[in-house]
C-alpha cells in the first residue's frame, strides 16, 4: 500500500523541453488537398523514365503533405527540385525517405556533386528550396534554422601536353562520323576556348564565327556570355567537324536542357590509351595554356567568364608541365626581374 506522504515523481523540466522537442519535430500530418494531388499525380519530368517515377511518386506525396506548400504552381516547382535529388538518391542507393533525403548533409552532398556541373545560382536557389522545405517535412536536428554557405569545388587538374596530344588524336579517330563529330567538339572548345558543359547546352552552329586565316570566335551564350577566340591548334579540328552541319542546329545534343550532354559525347567515345575525358579538365587545360602564355590576367578572366582569380591560383600547383613543355622553367628569374632579351 501506497503511503499518503508518498507521491508520483514530477518529470523534471529538461524532460518535459525532450519530449516537447520530440513531439515539435515531428512532420505535422495533414490531408493532402485533391488539386494538390493531382499535381503530383500528373508530374511528368521529360528526362526521367516512368520507372524510375514510380518510385519517386510516394516520395513526393509524403514530402508535399508533410510540407506546408499550398499553392498549385509552387508544388510543381517543388516536385522538380524533390524528383532531382530523389533521383540522385537512388543513384546512391539511399531510402526515398525523408528522414533520409531531406536532411542538411544530404542535401549538401547532392548539391556539391549532382549539380556540381550547375551554375552557382542554380545550386544555391534549389539548395534554399529544398531545405526550406526540409525544415516543415522533416524538421529536427539534421537541418538546421539557418542557411550555411555552399562549399567550394575546388577546380579539376588540368592535362599535360602529352596527355592533350593523346586526346586530341582520339578525337579524330572514332569508329563513327557522329562520336568523332561530337568528340572533336567537345575537345575543340573544351581545351580550345575554355567552355564548360553549361557553355555548351545552348550552342548553335551560328555561334561559331569562322573569320579565316584571322581565327574563330566563339560566342559563348547561357549564364555567361562572351566572344572567346579559338586556340590555333584546335581551328581545323573544329573546321571539320562542323562543316557539314545545318545552320540553327545545335553543337551537341537534341534537347537544349539536357544536362549531360558533354559527358555521354566523351563516354560514347572510344578512347583508348588515354586519360579519362572530362569538360571541366579540357577548360582547367585551356586555363594552364594560357597562364603559361602572355596574355595579361584581365583578358583570361574574360575569356574565361570568370569574376575571379580563385580558379587561376587554384590551378597553379598543375602547370609545371605547361612550363617545361614551353621551355619556361628556367627563365622565371628573368621574366621576373623584367631583363631585357
């Protein structure tokens, strides 16, 4: 028998702020309103399989129920922004959900590698969004009030000459006219002019000003337009590719907004003995060329479309070999002390 003088024990304040934590951070359940619904119900993103969309679909009815969103248009944004990480997810062979998915460390990492190819702003306005969203759907300690800023992709190593030599061959060797067209492309104005796979989405064959013996300008359209001028050595290169190609068409690809257009020009390509393609090393390839020639900082950084030097000094462990193969390594003291030749 219980005494009189004995009473149940009081939870302490810390264990009443746990539970209440516990019981805030929750997702808030509600009734998903029918043209919600069908929004989700009839998204139809144009790159991604209808296989693949039926698995994301329950990933985006309990995101949207568990979010606060209302409004038809701003669903169907959201919808994009949640079908583009949950396909990053299964690339990674996460669970869809979003306890999993929707957390600060996960979202970072999709945004630091799937769209490390993406413009800044594009990374940093759906990085804003999903988190947003991650604080009402799936709210607690994984995702934090604030916004912290993006990390930095420090820039890839560039190709050595000799490792160029052997690209540049391959790119006039392939067992098609398309792969070769489409190689010689990518490497023209990959390691010729600097562009990156952004450069490339909306090029047209009318972007390509062939001037003659004076060169061939590149107008550069997308987030960062500029007239960039050909490299010598890739002029012919690009010549021959395009030369039979219809005016108004683009450079690579069918559908302007496909995203990895770049990449399955060099994946399809056949390439052996030789160092694994990428656009972002062909444009770190064109940077060392012009660094270790005399063309003054401002005009790479406009060529190159670039607000900055960071990408320049990030590159500057890499061109030794650019030095020697121009002959330049011993002549460092000279040029810096300004002698006269």
């Amino acid at each position: 028998m219980t005494s009189s003088n004995q009473r149940k024990k009081r939870p302490s304040k810390a264990a009443i702020m746990r539970l209440r934590a516990e019981v805030e951070a929750r997702p808030k359940g509600r009734d998903l309103p029918p043209e919600l619904a069908e929004v989700i119900a009839n998204y139809r993103p144009p790159h991604t399989p209808q296989t693949t969309m039926e698995k994301i679909q329950p990933f985006l009815v309990a995101a949207i129920t568990a979010s606060n969103l209302s409004g038809k248009e701003s669903v169907r944004k959201h919808c994009n922004h949640l079908t583009q990480i949950a396909c990053f997810a299964l690339k990674r062979g996460q669970a869809l959900k979003l306890s999993v998915v929707l957390t600060t460390a996960f979202i970072d990492e999709y945004i630091r590698i799937g769209m490390a190819q993406d413009t800044d702003h594009n990374r940093a306005e759906r990085r804003r969004r999903l988190l947003a969203l991650a604080r009402t759907a799936n709210p607690g300690p994984h995702v934090p009030p604030k916004l912290t800023p993006i990390g930095h992709s420090a820039v890839k190593p560039c190709y050595t000459p000799s490792e160029l030599a052997v690209i540049m061959r391959a790119a006039r060797v392939q067992p098609t006219q398309m792969r070769q067209r489409n190689l010689a492309i990518v490497v023209a104005l990959g390691a010729g002019a600097g562009l990156d796979s952004i450069d490339l989405r909306a090029l047209l064959t009318d972007h390509i000003e062939d001037l003659g013996t004076n060169g061939i300008r590149i107008h550069v359209q997308g987030p960062r337009p500029r007239v960039v001028v050909l490299r010598a050595p890739f002029e012919q290169l690009l010549r021959d590719a395009v030369q039979d190609m219809p005016s108004g068409q683009l450079l690579l690809g069918r559908k302007q907004d496909r995203r990895t257009t770049a990449a399955r020009a060099t994946e399809r390509a056949a390439v052996h003995n030789a160092p694994h393609i990428e656009q972002a090393r062909l444009r770190a390839t064109w940077l060392a060329d012009l660094m270790t020639e005399s063309v003054p900082l401002a005009v790479i950084l406009q060529a190159a479309g670039l607000k900055s030097a960071r990408t320049i000094a990030e590159l500057q462990p890499h061109i030794e070999p650019w030095l020697e193969h121009k002959g330049l390594t011993e002549s460092h003291d000279a040029a810096l002390r300004g002698a006269q030749s």
